[in-house]
C-alpha cells in the first residue's frame, strides 16, 4: 500500500506531503487546484513518461518520493531478482531536472525508470478519466476478461504450442517452391558447386601465381643482372672478381698481423668478407640456372590467374569468398535435394501441432466463457447498485484463426434498460454511466487482484444524486482489506472515507503555491460544505455536511 508521498517543485507544488492510510483515502479540492499534478506525481515516481515542463518554474530539479507497506509477493521476488533489499517498506525516488535528465532511486540504490515501471505494475492500479472511453474499445475487452478469468496458466500453455507452430511453418514454407522454381535451383546450385570445386583453389595461391608472374614476365632482365652480379663476384677468364681480390687483401693483412697483433681483428673481420663473397658467388650460380626462358609456364600462370579473377567476379572480391560461396551452395544443394523428406517431416510436425494449439486454444476459450458468465452476473448486481436497474450484458464472441491471443474476437455488449438489445457500449453508455459500469469492473476485478492499491481519478464523472452516494458506498466496500484512493468532486463519496486530504492552490507574492492538507473533524465539515454550496457555505449546507459525517448537528 501506499504509505506516504512527498513532492518538491513540481508544476505549482512548490512542497507537499501526504500521508495515506488502509481502506477509502478521499482527495478533495477545487477545480485547477492541483489534483492532476498529484497523479502526474505518481505516474512520475512509477517510471512512466514525464517531461521537464514537469518541474517548477525556477527550481533545478522536481523530486518525489513513495513509500509503499505490505509489498505483496511478486513485487517482492523482483527486488530480490534485481537485487535489492527487500525489507517491510519500499522507498522509490524520482527526479526529473529542468534539462529532462532522470534519476531513479529503489530503497536507495540507483535504479532505472524501466525498473520503476515493472514494480509499479505490482503496487498501484490507477484509474484515469481517459480509461472510461478505453472501455468503449473492443481491443481492451480480451484482456480485461482474461484478467478475470485468472486463466494465465492456460494462456502460457497455448502460446507454448502456438509459438512451435509458427516455428515450423515458416520452415516449411522456406522449403516451399513449385517444381520448375526447384529445378531451375538445382541446375544452377549444380553448376556453381561444380565450377568452383573443378577450380580446386587455394587460399593463398592467387598471391604466389602473381609473384611467379612477375618472374617469368622479366625473366631476361634478372638473368643479365644476376649474372653481371655474380661475375662482379667471381670474376670471369680474362679478369678477377670482388671474392679474389678480398682474398688476395685477406692474405696481405693476414702476414702483416703475424707481426702486429692489434691487427689480428681487422684480419678476422676481412676474411669473413671473403668467404661471404664466395659462398654468395656460389648461390649466384645456382639462381642463374631457375631463370631459363619458358614461354610455356608463362602463360600456364596467366591462365590460371584468369581463371581466378573470373570465378573472383562472379561468386565474391577474393579467393576466400568464392570458397564460401561454393559451400554455402553445396550446403543449399544439400538441402533442396532432402527437401521433400524434411519437408514431409515438418508438414507431419506442423499437423500435430495445430492440433495441439487448437485444443489449448479451445481450452483458453472456455475459460473465457466461464469467466463472463460468473463476470456478467457480478456486473448486473453492482450496476444495480449503482443505480442501473434492469442492465444486461452479453459477450459478442466468434472462434477465428489461432492467433497470438488464441482463436477468440470477443466484444462486450450492453442493454441498459429492459426491453432493449444488448449493443456495442460505445453506441449505448452514456458518460455517467460508462463510469458506473467501469467501477463495477473494477469492483470485480479487484477479487482477483493481488494489486493493494487501486487509484481512481474523479470516477464519479457525469455521475450525481443517489447514484454518486452509490458509487461512494462500492469504493468504501471495496477499500476494505485494501487502500483505494479517489479524486472526487462529490460530497456523498468524499463524506465516506476512512482519510481525507485537501488540495488547494493559494497565490502569495505573485506566485502560485499548492498544498495538501489532511482534514478531520471541522475542517471536513466546512470542506464537505463547499462542496455541496460552493464559495458561499451556508448554514444549511454546514448542517447537511454534518449529517453526512454521522455527526451531531
């Protein structure tokens, strides 16, 4: 339940606090005073939607704050999932800056507005003035009666079987072409597999035919400078060569060290030269006989390089993609090839489960037909109440396609005076009596929500008289063993609750303040009195609010 709510600068309320209590919380104040900037508060601090207009001219930030008791179970087992504490109370913070940025806060730890929202979806059931036209729209009317019919075990059930079906149906129809369309595949899938595997290709071999290219294309001009290279070296009949005359240096500097020590390093050093120019002469040599003229092996590589560059522009930009083309083919073949087995196999699969998903489906039909049944004779005794006498409904229902909800269109239908055919809500319900029929959903609804609090924003909308203090006395029976809070601009309800508090906007120094203010005893008196006789409050009035409270005169 909602325990205690705390604003800072948002909209007019510069600070406000409220305190809630078990059973009927009343909100009561003139039009404009800030009732709705207290459900944008709490909408807020629930992790819906909200914008920076949201914070008070001049502050830098908008902050709520909620404290909820009583946590129920489910709301419990998240905060441990996401790991929170979770203790007897929960505490959420919000706040909005006047840049739009938002910061979200569970039992102290940063949360995310996400976070917010699905815990709220466990705590706080709010009714908008926007959901009595929400109930005009057929699409909402599946999922209010699955709500009541409790029925989430059958639903899960079928959408189980339903999400196979869709599964392999779509496989199915991936292996679904006409014969000629599969023969015109299979040729081509046949002929691309056979060109790539025939070329039997390398991954690196494009790197080396082109390298080997650029031999053999100037295999004349390496052979004359190879060779002039090695008779540099090795010197030729008529004349000696670099590796000679080192050797001959070699010798000189090698009887000079016998006298001079110092120079032994520097014979060292030049012997080593020598030898390194012989075996250097000697691998010359042997290079000279690899670059024999072969016109022959010249164009081989130049055939085989076309051949890849040709494979290259129509199957990829490289060697490696032509190989995954020609698996990716050979794994097509494959798969057209077995085609009529596997797909014999999934349309086999596909049967079985269509059968399966129509009988889950008809199973979450009957839940939906059973729940109306008891649902319609709870709303026709809670219309009644509410001063709607000789009101029916029926369930305009049609089986359809499985779909994603299971097989049912289903449309509430209404007659609200005797004699009258049930028809569409939208062509008969009036305002006044669109919130009526919507409080005794709720009224039922409630029964099988785990949900503590529910919120009802002016449900007493085109609704006054006896009809109002009918409206007053349900929310009172159904605030039992819960907390209901209610916006109201009617006495009869406001005289019934369990805690009222007061909204009123004041202006001082030119600005405009909101406040809350929790009445008892004479301030719900004069408060009540306003209500029924607005700004003049008579005597009258003051006695008929006093009545109403059960209280002396």
């Amino acid at each position: 339940m909602l325990k205690n709510l705390k604003i800072e600068n948002v909209a007019v309320i510069e600070k406000a606090e409220a305190e809630f209590s078990p059973g009927l919380n009343v909100l009561t104040g003139e039009t404009g005073a800030g009732k709705s900037i207290l459900i944008d508060s709490i909408n807020a601090i629930l992790g819906n939607r909200t914008s920076r207009d949201l914070v008070r001219t001049g502050a830098g930030k908008a902050c709520i704050w909620a404290t909820f008791t009583d946590l129920p179970d489910a709301v419990r087992n998240q905060l441990e999932q996401a790991g929170y504490e979770a203790g007897d109370e929960l505490l959420l913070y919000r706040e909005i800056s006047a840049e739009g940025k938002s910061n979200c806060r569970v039992n102290g730890m940063p949360a995310t507005a996400a976070m917010l929202r699905d815990l709220s979806a466990g705590l706080i059931n709010i009714h908008g003035q926007h959901d009595n036209q929400n109930l005009t729209n057929p699409s909402r009317h599946l999922a209010l009666l699955d709500l009541y019919a409790q029925n989430e075990k059958e639903y899960v059930e079928y959408r189980q079987v339903y999400r196979r079906l869709i599964a392999v149906k779509r496989q199915a129809d991936a292996l679904q072409m006409d014969e000629d369309e599969k023969q015109r595949r299979l040729e081509l899938l046949r002929f691309q597999v056979d060109e790539i595997e025939s070329a039997a290709l390398q991954p690196e071999e494009e790197e080396q035919l082109t390298a080997r290219r650029q031999v053999l294309s100037h295999a004349q001009t390496i052979l004359e400078q190879v060779s002039a290279a090695h008779n540099a070296l090795a010197g030729g009949d008529d004349f000696g060569g670099a590796a000679d005359l080192l050797g001959d240096a070699a010798g000189q500097l090698e009887n000079a060290a016998r006298l001079d020590d110092s120079l032994q390093n520097a014979c060292e050093r030049l012997n080593d030269l020598y030898y390194t120019a012989r075996e250097l002469a000697t691998d010359l040599a042997e290079r000279l006989e690899s670059y024999g003229m072969d016109p022959a092996e010249l164009d081989r590589v130049e055939t085989r390089l076309d051949e890849i560059y040709r494979l290259k522009q129509k199957y990829g930009g490289s060697v490696e993609k032509v190989l995954e083309h020609g698996q990716a083919a050979r794994e097509e073949l494959e798969n057209i090839e077995q085609s009529d087995e596997a797909l014999a196999r999934l349309n086999a699969e596909k049967q079985a489960l269509y059968r399966q998903a129509k009988e889950k489906a008809e199973a979450l039909t009957r839940t939906r037909l059973d729940a109306f049944s008891d649902l319609e004779k709870k709303l026709v005794e809670a219309c009644t109440f509410l001063n709607m006498p000789g009101v029916r409904f029926a369930l305009q229902h049609s089986r359809g396609p499985l779909a994603g909800a299971g097989q049912d269109t289903l449309e509430f239908y209404i007659s609200p005076n005797p004699g009258e055919a049930p028809k569409p809500l939208a062509k008969i319900a009036s305002g006044g009596e669109l919130s009526r029929i919507m409080l005794a959903l709720k009224s039922a609804l409630a029964e099988k929500d785990a949900i503590h609090t529910v919120i009802y924003d002016e449900i007493d909308t085109g609704v006054s008289g006896s009809a109002a203090g009918r409206i007053g006395q349900m929310l009172k029976q159904t605030s039992a063993g819960r907390q209901v809070i209610c916006i109201t601009h009617t006495a009869q309800i406001a005289a019934l609750a369990d805690r009222h508090l007061l909204i009123q906007k004041n202006v001082e120094s030119e600005r405009t303040f909101t406040k809350l203010y929790p009445l008892d005893g004479d301030g719900r008196v004069r408060e009540l009195a306003r209500i029924i006789s607005g700004d003049q409050i008579t005597p009258i009035a003051l006695a008929n609010a006093r009545e109403m409270l059960g209280l002396d005169p």
